[in-house]
C-alpha cells in the first residue's frame, strides 16, 4: 500500500518541492502510528480533492500532502478528544515539520476539501476495491 501511496500522491501533487519519498511514507507510517483505515480514509480525501478541488493540489507538496491527510484521516477516526487525542505537535514531529507549519496545513486541507469530512462507507469500498484491483 505504501507504493501504492507514494506513486498516487506524487501524481495528484505534482510539485518538485518535498516530493514524496517512500522513506518518508514509512518514518511517518511508524512514528505516527497510521492505521491502515486512516490510510484508506485519506486517500478518499484525496481522491475528493481530485475532483472538487484541484488547484488546492497543485500548490501543496506530495509529502505535504500525504502527512496532513494522514493527520486529518487519524483524527477524524480516533480523536474523541481525550484518551486517543491526536495532537498537531507530534505529528509534526513525525513529518518533521513544525508545529505552526502543521496547524496551517491543516487549515489550508481543510478550507479546501471544503470541511467535508465524512465519507460513506462505499467510499471506502470502492477504494479497497481499487487498492486491491
């Protein structure tokens, strides 16, 4: 799936800068505990952004790209805002980034996936049915 990822990601975020790297896909994977949902839930969101919002993927690296839906993806599925939090600051860490980069990547994610969060499990479906194809 991480190949998977990284051809995916450095397709719908062309840009040269921070390109993704499967060295990074993995560091990140391991240290910030990314389940294989969250995976599956952010490559909807991008997905989502392919067709809704493609200029937003235009101006944000793939690296960018693949650590702040990875982020998004984990909290929506697991911060219930008090055992599981998922905090800014260690995920920043884990894509060694900053805290202040990563709260603006989140809000530019946001702003243009339009807040639209859920996704109905057929989504999901179809892009199990895809990564498995």
């Amino acid at each position: 799936i991480l190949d998977i990822a990284v051809e995916l990601l450095q397709k719908v975020a062309p840009s040269p800068i921070r390109r993704l790297q499967k060295k990074y896909v993995s560091h990140v994977s391991r240290e910030a505990c990314i389940s294989p949902c969250s995976m599956m839930l952010a490559l909807v969101y991008i997905e989502r952004l392919r067709h809704r919002n493609p200029e937003y993927l235009q101006q944000i690296s793939s690296s960018d790209l693949f650590l702040i839906s990875m982020m998004v993806a984990s909290k929506y599925l697991y911060d219930e805002g008090e055992e599981e939090e998922v905090f800014n600051d260690e995920w920043g860490a884990a894509g060694k980034v900053d805290v202040q980069t990563m709260n603006t990547l989140e809000m530019n994610f946001l702003s243009a996936i339009d807040w639209s969060l859920y996704t109905d499990p057929r989504e999901l479906f179809e892009v199990l049915s895809w990564l498995e194809g």
